[in-house]
C-alpha cells in the first residue's frame, strides 16, 4: 500500500518521523525546496519535547507517481479547490484524503473527491519549524492526540486503515460527532491561534497574561454561541467538556473560565500559531478560515461576534504591515471588554 503526507510542513514532518520510525513507509511531500531538500539529504530532526532523528522518504510533488491508498493533507485549507484537484488524480480507486485542517475543510474537499473518499482528523498538539529539516515538538508527549471522524460512505477498513497509521505516534479517538469535534478545535484555534497571533505570542502568551485571558474568554463564549446558534454539539477535547469549563452567563462564572485557562493550557503552552508563523514568513495566514468562520456562521445565525471580528481585523493590519507583531495589540480590544 501506499501513503503520503502532502504539504509535510512542521506537522506533516513530525508525524512522517513518527510513522517512518514505525517501519511504515510514507513519502513526506512539500513544496518548500529548503526544507525538501534538506529531508531528502538529513532526514528529519524532531526536538523540543522530545529527540528523534530519522530517514525519511522526502519528494517534492512533481516527483509523486502511482495511486495512494492513504494521502495525509496539511496544507493551508485557502489551496484546497487546485491542491485536492491536483491530489484527486493520485487517488486510488478506494483512496482517502484525511484533512487535518483547520475549520471546517471536508465539505470542500468531498465536493472534489467525493464523501467516500474524505476523512477528517483534529490535530491535538503542536509543532514549529526551527530551520528546514528540524521541527520542534511543542506539545508534552503525554498530551499527545488525534480525533478522526468519516464522510458518510467511507469503507470501514479504509478508516481503520488510517487510524493505525495515525497511531504510530500517539492514541487517536474516533468521533462519530466529526463537526462537533470540528468546532471544538475551532473554538481552541480562534482563541489560542487567533489572539496569539495577535500579540506575536505562543499560547501560554494568551493563557497566562491577564488582559488577554479577559479577551480569550469572550472570544470562546462567542464561538459556543454561534456553534449553538448552528446546531452544533461540542465534542470533548482529550475527555474534558469545554463548553461546561469556560461557558458562562455571569461574572462569577467568567472569573472562573478565566482562572481555568492557564491549567487547560499548560501542556500546549508552548504552541506557536501557525498563522503566527506564517506571517513571521510574510506569507498570507488562514485568518478567514479560522476566526473568519466563526463570524461568517455568526452573520448567518444572527449572533454577534464583536471580538472575532476584532481578531480578523487586528490579524489583517499585521498581514499588511500596518500593525506589528506586539503583545499591545491587545489592547485594542479593550472598548470591548467594557461591554462583551
């Protein structure tokens, strides 16, 4: 059988390393010549929370040839309509794609390539990429985890197929509620990816500093309401209900989320957002498809989304180079917290 990671960035390289060092083949695409090339040539070097150093099947996409029983997909989820086209072609006859993207990618993607043919994983840990060939684990290895969910029509030995891949690095749990386990890594994304990026931080900048666990806990009442609004049930995330956590309908309550932050955190605390990192790259980020779903769902639910609009905006200025990569950013929320 055959497997591949496309777009083998910071993520896609730790899990290629993992699954590798398995005795599993997988080939770790990416388009990044540096970072290619320095696989093809070293292999891959993951520390930070822990020390691995393995030979890795590293190609660049012109290079793939053949049908994949099993295609990995972690580029920006903006690429989806040409690189799942692209991907399409490779695909064997009972292929999947498994999207560990952020927001809610699979619909797109089934549209493409079919709902039997589209599997959705929520990525529970953390990644950077130090310097092409080395990413760093920013993530406690005991805290370590994935959450899959099927397309209706996936054969069943196809999912555990790919559960089996996924577990040669760490416990993954099936979620037959895939768009609630959606929107809970949406909700912890658009707060800690969203508001990090704001300030130019890691997450325990925005879980651990007092003004900006104030803002996070607004933004995550916002996305329970709007995920409410929709329909949508809130998957636990590693066991532990956050709606019931960091919901609240009085001060009292808040006071209490906002106590809980740096506890809930602490093992991903040193997570850099990925939008963080791409723009650090002066590359366009995935704002909209992160805190920008939750205001489009906001608009369509008719909830107000008064602080991820204030994010979007903020994130944008910095792509731009209006605004700069500084915690004080965080200050311009604070007509907000008078009243949200």
């Amino acid at each position: 059988m055959k497997f591949a990671i496309y777009g083998a960035g910071s993520l896609g390289t730790v899990l290629g390393a993992y699954i590798t060092q398995s005795g599993t083949p997988i080939e770790l695409i990416n388009r990044n010549e540096k970072h290619t090339t320095a696989l093809k040539e070293n292999g891959a070097t993951i520390n930070g929370t822990v020390d691995m150093h393995v030979a890795v099947d590293a190609k660049f996409p012109n290079e793939m040839t053949g049908r994949y029983d099993v295609i990995f997909l972690m580029t920006k989820q903006l690429h989806n309509p040409e690189v799942v086209t692209y991907l399409k072609d490779f695909l064997d006859n009972r292929g999947v794609i498994v999207t560990f993207q952020n927001g809610l990618p699979e619909p797109g993607i089934a549209e493409i390539v079919g709902p039997s043919h589209t599997i959705g994983c929520v990525v529970e840990w953390g990644a950077t990429m130090s310097e092409p060939g080395v990413c760093t684990l920013t993530s406690d290895p005991d805290s370590l985890s994935f959450h899959m969910g099927k397309m209706p029509g996936v054969p069943d030995d196809r999912f555990e197929l790919v559960k089996s891949l996924l577990e040669k690095m760490c416990p993954v749990y099936v979620e037959n509620n895939l768009m609630g386990a959606r929107w809970s890594k949406l909700l912890i994304n658009a707060t800690f990816s969203g508001l990090g990026t704001v300030v130019g931080g890691l997450f325990g900048d925005v879980s651990e500093t007092k003004t900006a666990k104030q803002v996070a806990i607004r933004c995550m009442k916002e996305c329970i309401d709007v995920g409410h609004a929709a329909g949508v049930a809130f998957a636990p995330v590693q066991g532990k209900d956050i709606t019931k956590l960091f919901y609240y309908t009085n001060p009292i309550k808040r006071a209490a989320g906002v106590a809980l932050l740096p506890i809930a955190m602490k093992k991903h605390r040193l997570i850099e957002p990925s939008m963080l990192q791409d723009l650090k790259k002066e590359k366009p980020c995935e704002v909209d498809a992160i805190n920008g779903v939750v205001c489009e769902w906001g608009r369509k639910c008719k909830v107000p989304t008064p602080i991820n609009d204030r994010i979007v905006e903020i994130i944008k200025k910095e792509q731009a180079g209006e605004l700069g990569l500084d915690y004080s950013n965080i200050y311009l929320f604070d007509d907000l917290l008078r009243w949200v």
